[in-house]
C-alpha cells in the first residue's frame, strides 16, 4: 500500500494511523489520501479568509475571535510584499503591518493559519503585491524564472519567512500550511519547475517544514506546481452555486490526487454553505472559501483590472457578500457555518477519515439537484450523503410546486423532506456504536449536530425523517425555541430548528436542550447628514520632478503610490486632435485651460478633441495611480502584470488618410496576381478560415494605424522595407519586425516613420461589420516638467492640523479644482460609513493618521467588491480630512452632502 506523506519530513512515513492510534504530535502534519491528520489525529479543516492588512490594528482580535465561534478551525493570511517594502530597500513590520502580532493572536485564538508569502498573491490588491519598481528594470519578468526577479523575491523572503518558520506548527504556532506563489496556472509561466523549485528551495532554506503548497486557479495542477517535488497541489473551484455539475468536478481532483497519495485542498471557492457541503461530500478535506471575513482596501492599495471590462477597479470595502461583512456584522451565512462546523465534530474522525464515492443508494427527487450525487464513505461504515435542493427560495409553502419552500427527496426507497436552497448532510447505515448504542442508523434525513449516549439531535427546518433499524420516525418541523422529540429503538430523537442549533450548549438522555443566549440585536441609527466642514487655504505641496522630453513613468519619479502632474507648452496650430497613448490610470488633461473628460484608460489610446485651441497653449496632466493590474490582461497594455503608470504619450495628429482600400488578398483561392480588395471584402465559402490582407504603408512621421470595427482579435505583422509587388509572390515574404495581435479594446498598431509592409489576418466572416483603416500621422508633444505626490507626502499633509475656513455644503468646484475639507465627526463604537452625495467628484480620505480610500462619485468605470460609494472611518481613527477633486463629465462637479451611517448590514 502506499504511504503518508509527511511533509518537511521526508524520512518519517509509515502506514496510515488510525483514529484511536493517533499520531505523535511532534510527527507535524501528515498528508495522504486518507486526509489531513495532525493533533494526534485526522482533521477536516474549515478554513476563512481573513486579512491583517485590511483590518485595523485594533480589531484583530475580534475578528479572529468571531472565525473561531463560527466553528471555522483556520484562517488563511495572505502576506503582500509591497505592503511590507514600500519603496526599495524600505520595510515596515510595525502596526497594522505586524504580521507577527497577527499570527500570534490568531493562535491565542486557537485558530490554525494557512500563510500565503506569495511572491504573486492577486487578491485584487495593488499589483498582486509585486512592487510597482519591479517594472522599472526592463530585463526583469515577473514571476519567471528569472535571476533578477528571483533575487528581489530573495530579499522579501528574507523578511517574510523567518516570521513564518518561527510560527509552525507543532513547535511554537499555528501555521500549518505555507503557500508559494498563486494560481500560477493562470499566467504564462516559461518554466513552472524551475520557478516552483526555486521558491521551494527558499522555503526550505529558511526551514518550513509544514507542508509547501500551491494552487490551481483553473484545474491545472502541474502548471500551478511544476510538478515540483514537497509542492502540494491545491485547487481553487468557483462553480455557479446553482450548477448541478459541481459534483463529478469536484470528485475528478479528488481522484487525481488520491492518485497521488494526496488529499484534496480547496484553498479558495465559493461562500454559499450549500456549495461548501457539496464540496465536502465529493471529498474535500480542506475547504477555505474565500472571501468568508471581509475587510477594507485602505489608501492607495486596491487593484485595477479585476472583472468585467478592462480597467475594472476595487472598491475600498472588500466584500464579496462572506458570512462576515466589512464592518463585522454576521450574515446569515454565519449560522450555516456554525451548523455545519457542529455537524464535522459530532462525526469527528469518522467524517475526516471518509473517502468520496457515488452512492449506490438509490436517490431521486422532484427538485432541481445534482446530476451526479456525492457521499462520503465514512470511517467506520455508513454514508454521509448530500442532497442539494437547487431551486431557490421563492415561496414560504410546502408542497413541490412552482415557488414551493420545500421539496421531497426518496432515498432508499423512503420519501424525505428536503428545503429548498439546503443541501442537508444525510445519514445512511451509519452505526451507532460511538456514541453508545447498538443498532443502525438506517437513514437520517437532516445536519446531524450533536450525538450522545441515547440521544441524537438534528437541524432542520422542515420535518426530519429518521429510521433506526427497522423503525421509522417522523419528527414535525421545529420551530424557534420549540424542539421536537421523539424515541425509536431506544434513542431519543430532537430536532431543533437551525435558530437553536447555532445556540445549542447540552443535550440529555431525556432530550432536555439547553441552549445559550441569543446575541443582542444591533440596533440601527438613522444616518447623519454632514453639511459644514473646514477649507483649508493651502494646497498640497508638489516635489520637482525634473524637466523630460518625453512623459516619464510615475514609477521613474519615485512614485509607487500616489499621484504626479505633466506640463508643457506645445503648438497646437493646425491640430485638430491630440492622440493620447498607455495612459495609466485615471488622467485629468487640460488643453489651453480648458479640462478634458476624465480618462480612465489603462493604457488604451484616446483621440482628444482640440479644435478650438490654436497657436501655443498650455497643456497639463494630473494622473493618479487608482491601481497597478493584479491580473495579467493582455488586451490593454496597463493591465499587464509589472506595467507602470503615468501620462504615456501624447501625440499631435497632423493628418488622417483612409486606407481601407487596395489590400492584396492572400488565402483560400486567391491567385495570381493577388486581387486587391478593401479590407475584410474578400468573399468566399470557407466561413472562419484566416485570409490575409497586405499592403504597403508610407509615412514621413511617426504614425497609428486605426482599425476600425474589430470585433475578434486580429493578428497584424508589420515589416519594414521594400514592398513586393502585388503579382510577385502568393505569400508575403518580408521579414517581419514586430507582430501584434490588436483587440477591440484597443485597436491601434504603432509605426515609425518609413515605409511598412502590413499584413491583416483575420478569420473570413460574412455575417461581420468589415473593416475600416485610418492612418494617422503623429509628431510627440515634447519638453516636460514634472511633479510628485506620493502617499507619504499627501498624507503628510492631509494629518497636519491646520487652519481652514467654515464652509456649508453643497460646494460646487470647476473640473481639475480640488477642495482640503477638514470635518468633525461625532463619536462611534463601531465606526462611521462616510457616503458623500454629489456629481463628479473623486473623494479621498484621511484619518487615524493615514489614506483610508477613495470614492469617486459620478461617470465613473466600473467597480467590484463591496459598497463601492462608502469610506469606512474605523472607530478611533480621529481626524477626517477630505480631498474633493472636481472630474470633468457630463455634469457640474458637486458635493451636496456627507452623509454618516452605521456600520450596519443594510448599509452594504
């Protein structure tokens, strides 16, 4: 047979250990097919996510405190390394950055820690906490197995694994697993061993010997782990909670690493405690689902690029609807947890030593539910099957109709209740033997969360069915602080309902239930509306940044988090338009005083209208850096992995010329000499095979080619020289010099001046719009002078007391006006939402001594996470100071109101 793995151990191995044999608790963490086992025996980890470096400080405590009482054993930490590097060679450990503090009270807790160093973490954090300098060094590339990159992650290490190997379990702390890199199967990663080994070698150098692991973020376990040796695969799964198919998925990597003497480690999925118990019964022995405690992204720490359209930002509430919001209040999703954690202890070993199989159990229902159903052989005989009803609630009758609240489900040939949005965790052939009763139990139809000897106490809300032996039971449903009892063969049957459940303390023979206090209701405050604060006269100061002849990167001028302003004096005589190209992120342009619409770009390009100024004019750009990517999006050059921000370049078009026409064609049939078409006009039979358009492209000047109508990704190759004529070749044969693939996001292609060679493949579409092409002949804006403001200079000044002038709201500002509002807040227990109401402005706050984060009211790009128009001033923080930035958009930038709300969960 084969044998555990005990990683980090690699002499110890042995048979696999029983329940009543244990392990020794110096043995560490064994992994193997059978599960997890450490603390001298088998263990399902459940397991939340809960970040130090989006809390405050003084509520770690507290929140680790409210994961344990969940029932969640584990919290796994991510550790961004540009939260603690924040320029070169600059760390901070101290405050809300000391993650040694945090580990140290999460195991006071008596809570487990899956740390996560990274390099790469994603998150939807600032760069997926790479530093933004990283990019300043053209030979370095990002997560690669590369010596420049390597020996920076070298450095971090250095100070990030210590902390760890000092915090392992069993010695001296809680951390249990560690994590290298990130779902690595999502990036184009040249050599994953190689990479993997490194990472691992440094591990092992700063002696971690818990299990070393990485996560798949797609299914591919060797392009996560290279296949590296002490790399244990992980998965991430975020199915549709209301897929039927989530099952044989899930079981697949169950047998995959079974083959490998593995169990599986569901480090991220979904939140939904209905998907969670599919999981576990398809034979997950580690379940994290992320985001499960939510937090904030403070300042300027948020990423761009998430979801949806490119430049996708975070919002500073990071919430994504876990069983704890932003502010801490419980969701419902809280006591599901809590009932199904009671269901793992009352079943203990048993369940954590279960291996995943399809049911023989016959089992059909009149509800939506799996396609394929999971059960868990259990450790010591019987099934533990789950049964999920997938129609929502949309009724509060019984019955099975349309809209009904509850649903019959038959297993073993024995009709039973099952609510709809549940997936109950039932009990088939199941001995009764640990917890001191002879006999069966045959079928359990609800969460089975506390046994003992002569008694057995289930969670439902609809009625429970259960047969012992031969005798069959039906209990009423319970209601709230209305157990329901019954006896068969001898036990004593209660069903409480899951209001009770969560509550329950003891239980007797007799089924006599005590239960704990409710919780006291939160009661909520009517918001507050803020109308007067302090102007300040002052402004921020600038620090010189230099004159340049071309827009310098933020990054080059020192700034990794803030914001820098370009100006310059250029002639705009016979300038109709300006072509502005890789600006990143969010850029405020004024051309000859008058404000441009906000660009949030991300690197595309924008064509800016200019054609009332003329002669020489004034042009300036204030541009703030809203996020660097944490994913690597191709399709805008911004939203790549380690790309900078800054102002790009901007151009004056001098001239537009169509070239739509006179493309030669090459592919299908297409002979000698090659027709000439307009581009994309070649017709032919063969749908979605490619064709191949060329022609030859002259300019005297820098220029863009605009491709107008892209819809599918295009491939266009350019290459200098003389052109061949159209009657030379069937094929073009210059060599080609640059190749791009251009997207409908940003369709442009870069020429320098000369004469090009340009070739247009794209798949024949007769159902397309076709195509247009536009050349446009650009000379640089040149010559200039630069400005900063970094984080550390803004909040500088934003915490400094300082005189100011009373105003009354509503304050109307010009686009580009900012306005330094100093306001007093009233006290608070559990801090203050701040909701500013108005029109296109961008509002960023400070308090408690530094940036808390920003909202921007008004057109805006889209955002994810939580609440994405609240600041969250947490309690204690004193000091609020606000920087309202007037954006140019389709109305009068405004602040009406500061409205002032409780942390409460309508207020998400």
């Amino acid at each position: 047979m084969s044998h555990p793995t005990t990683l980090g151990h690699p002499t110890t191995s042995g048979h696999p250990t029983t329940p009543d044999q244990g392990i020794a608790p110096d043995q560490g963490i064994v992994l193997d097919a059978r599960g997890i086992r450490f603390e001298g025996g088998p263990q399902l980890v459940l397991c939340a996510s809960l970040f130090y470096f989006r809390l405050p400080r003084e509520q770690w405590r507290a929140r680790l405190a409210q994961v344990r009482a969940s029932g969640y054993t584990c919290v796994d930490v991510y550790l961004p390394w540009n939260f603690h590097e924040t320029a070169p060679g600059r760390w901070s450990f101290e405050g809300r950055r000391d993650v040694a503090a945090f580990l140290d009270l999460a195991q006071e807790e008596g809570l487990y820690v899956i740390a996560r160093p990274g390099p790469y973490i994603c998150s939807e954090w600032d760069g997926g906490a790479l530093p933004a300098w990283l990019g300043l060094d053209p030979q370095l590339r990002v997560r690669q197995h590369e010596p420049r990159f390597l020996d920076r992650v070298t450095a971090w290490f250095d100070q990030a694994l210590p902390l760890l190997a000092e915090r392992q379990y069993p010695a001296n702390g809680p951390v249990i697993m560690v994590q290298l890199e990130n779902e690595l199967d999502f990036f184009d990663c040249e050599d994953r061993t190689g990479y993997l080994t490194a990472l691992r070698d440094q591990a092992v150098r700063h002696g971690i010997t818990v299990p070393l692991i990485a996560c798949s973020g797609q299914g591919d376990l060797e392009g996560a782990t290279g296949d590296v040796p002490g790399v244990v695969p992980a998965c991430n799964f975020y199915p549709d909670d209301d897929s039927p198919h989530i099952e044989p998925e899930v079981r697949r990597y169950a047998e995959l690493l079974a083959e490998r003497d593995l169990p599986l480690l569901i480090t991220e999925t979904n939140r939904r405690h209905r998907t969670l118990r599919r999981l576990l019964a398809s034979g997950a022995s580690l379940i994290a689902p992320y985001l499960q405690s939510s937090g904030w992204n403070f300042g300027y720490t948020p990423s761009a690029g998430n979801w949806g359209r490119p430049g996708n930002l975070m919002s500073h509430g990071y919430d994504f609807g876990g069983y704890v919001s932003s502010t801490g209040t419980e969701r419902p999703e809280y006591a599901e947890a809590q009932i199904l954690a009671r269901v793992i202890d009352t079943l203990g070993p048993h369940l954590a030593l279960a291996t995943p199989t399809v049911p023989h159990t016959p089992v059909t229902t009149d509800f939506p539910t799996s396609s394929s159903t999971s059960a868990l052989r259990l450790d010591g005989g019987g099934l533990l099957l789950a049964v999920p009803h997938l129609r929502p609630r949309t009724g509060t009758g019984t019955g099975t109709g349309t809209g009904a609240a509850t649903g019959t489900a038959v297993v073993n040939g024995v009709p039973v209740a099952v609510a709809a949005d549940s997936c109950p965790l039932m009990l088939v052939d199941v001995p009764l033997t640990p917890w001191g009763h002879e006999g069966t139990l045959t079928l359990a139809s609800a969460d089975l969360v506390a046994a003992g000897e002569g008694v057995l106490v289930f969670s439902s809300e609809v009625p429970v069915t259960v047969v012992v032996g031969d005798t069959r039971v039906e209990i009423p449903a319970p209601a709230a602080g209305a157990p329901e009892r019954a006896t068969a063969a001898g036990l004593t049957l209660v069903a409480l309902a899951p209001a009770d459940a969560v509550r329950l303390r003891s239980t007797d023979r007799s089924g006599t239930v005590r239960l704990d206090e409710p919780a006291p209701a939160r009661q909520a405050s009517a918001p507050i509306a803020v109308r007067r604060a302090r102007r300040r006269a002052d402004t921020v100061p600038e620090r010189a940044a230099g004159r340049h002849e071309l827009p310098p990167t933020l990054e080059s001028l020192g700034v990794y988090r803030g914001r820098g302003t370009y100006r310059t004096t250029t002639d705009l005589t016979g300038v109709d338009e300006l072509l502005l190209v890789g600006a990143a992120d969010i850029v405020d342009l004024s051309v000859a005083g008058r404000a441009r619409p906000t660009v949030a770009g991300f690197g595309a390009t924008r064509r800016i209208d200019v054609r009332e100024a003329t002669g020489s004019v004034d042009v300036e750009a204030v541009v703030e850096i809203w996020g660097h990517a944490n994913f690597d999006d191709a399709r805008l050059p911004a939203l790549r992995l380690g790309a900078l921000r800054g102002l790009g370049t901007l151009w004056a078009v001098r001239e537009t010329a169509d070239v739509s026409a006179l493309w030669s064609v090459h592919g299908h049939w297409a002979g000698r000499p090659a027709p000439l078409r307009e581009l994309g006009g070649w017709s032919s039979t063969r749908v979605g095979l490619p064709v191949t358009y060329t022609r030859e492209i002259r300019s005297a000047t820098a220029a863009v080619l605009h491709l107008k109508g892209v819809v599918e990704p295009v491939r266009v190759s350019v290459a200098d020289g003389e052109p061949h004529t159209a009657d030379t070749a069937h094929e073009p044969h210059t060599a080609v010099h640059s190749a791009h693939t251009v997207h409908a996001e940003d369709p442009w292609v870069p020429l320098p001046a000369g004469t090009h060679r340009i070739s247009v493949t794209l798949p024949h579409h007769p159902s397309g719009g076709g195509l247009r092409a536009e050349l446009l002949a650009l000379d640089p804006v040149t010559d200039w002078t630069c400005s900063a403001q970094d984080d550390d200079l803004l909040t500088g000044f934003a915490t400094e007391a300082a005189p100011g002038l009373e105003v009354l709201l509503p304050l109307t500002l010009a686009p580009g006006e900012e306005a330094w509002l100093d306001v007093d807040l009233p006290a608070s227990h559990g801090g203050l939402l701040l909701r500013p109401d108005g029109t296109q402005i961008r509002v960023t706050g400070w308090a408690g001594g530094e940036c808390v984060g920003r909202v921007w009211v008004g057109d805006r790009p889209d955002f994810s996470g939580g609440d994405a128009n609240v600041l969250w001033i947490p309690p204690g923080w004193s000091g609020l100071t606000l920087l309202v930035r007037g954006a140019a958009g389709p109305e009068t930038p405004e602040l009406r109101t500061l409205w002032l709300e409780p942390p409460t969960e309508e207020a998400r």
